[in-house]
C-alpha cells in the first residue's frame, strides 16, 4: 500500500518546476543623524584649576570636577577670552555638557 501511494505521488512530484525567488532589501541610512545635547552651567568658585586638563568648582553641591578639552573657552563678562590662569577663589560659571564623570567645559565665564 504504501508503495502504491508512493507510486501515484512519485509523478506529480518530479513534475513541479522549481522557481526561485531573489527578495532585495535596500536599506537608506538618514542624512543626519539627530542628537540632543544640553548645555548646563554650574556656579561657584574655583579650588582647583590645571590649564588644559581640569577644573574643579566648590558649588552649592559641593566640589565639581570638569575636563577641559581644547576647544574650551576662559571668557570674562564681555566675551573677551581670558589669558591669564584661573585663581583659586575666583567666582566663575562653567558651561558643560555630558553628566557624572563625563562633564566636558564648552566655556568658563569668570564673574569678577
């Protein structure tokens, strides 16, 4: 019996045709990339302060340390940039972005 119900289907199934199918997926990349970043400034006064390097804030919520990266600003009130080092006690607003250990100085604004 069963080699009579393999008989029967034997020819039907030699005679399908196989077809193959070729599926093209494109996948388009965005021509910009949107990213969000906030720039935050925390006030205080400077207690420590290594040119290039870091910069650490005594604010309201305590000690802050900072990295200064190359393209960080010293400016005064006036937008002028700032030649001289940065004093222990100056009062100053440090502009940053990134939180946590990954705090980067986009510009330092020296109050007085």
């Amino acid at each position: 019996m069963i080699a009579l119900a393999c008989a029967m289907i034997a020819p039907i199934a030699f005679a399908q045709t196989s077809t193959s199918t070729t599926e093209r997926t494109t996948t388009t990349a965005p021509d910009t990339a949107t990213t969000t970043e906030t720039t935050t400034y925390s006030a205080g006064t400077v207690t420590t302060y290594e040119p290039g390097k870091t910069i650490v804030v005594r604010s309201a919520e305590g000690p802050v340390s900072f990295a200064l990266g190359t393209a960080a600003r010293i400016v005064n009130g006036a937008g002028t940039v700032v030649t001289a080092p940065l004093r222990a006690g100056q009062k100053v607003r440090v502009y940053y972005t990134g939180t946590g250990e990954k705090r980067v100085v986009e510009r330092v604004l020296v109050e007085d």
